[in-house]
C-alpha cells in the first residue's frame, strides 16, 4: 500500500488563492449582471465615452494628399 504525500503548504497557498480569486469574479459578474437588469445608471455614459478609445482620437477627417 502507497502512502500518500502530504501537500506542501506552498501549492495549498497558491490553490486558496486561486479560490479567492474565483470568487472575486464571481461576486464582480454578479453585481454587473445585478445592474444590468436594474437599467442604466446616471453618469456611466459619459464615463463609458470617456474611455473609449475612439473617442479619444482626434475626430478631424483625414484627406488624401497627392502630391
């Protein structure tokens, strides 16, 4: 018969780690889930914009020069 060897504490530290994290996200996709059925909240619009990528670009049209 085998003996089974005892789990180092190190790996059990990274396993509850990784549990907690998995609950973080959790609990994060809930509460977006929660607010999404609730409707849209006052703000998160402009702050949505804000972050936006293409809104951060200059919105001149660009023009093809031949020269």
């Amino acid at each position: 018969m085998s003996s089974k060897r005892q789990q180092t504490m190190a790996k059990m530290e990274r396993e509850r780690t990784v549990k907690e994290r998995r609950a973080r996200k959790l609990e994060k996709k809930r509460e977006r889930k929660l607010a999404a059925a609730e409707g849209p909240v006052e703000g998160a619009e402009a702050t949505a914009d804000e972050a936006s990528p293409e809104t951060a670009v200059d919105e001149t049209p660009l023009t093809a020069t031949t020269d």
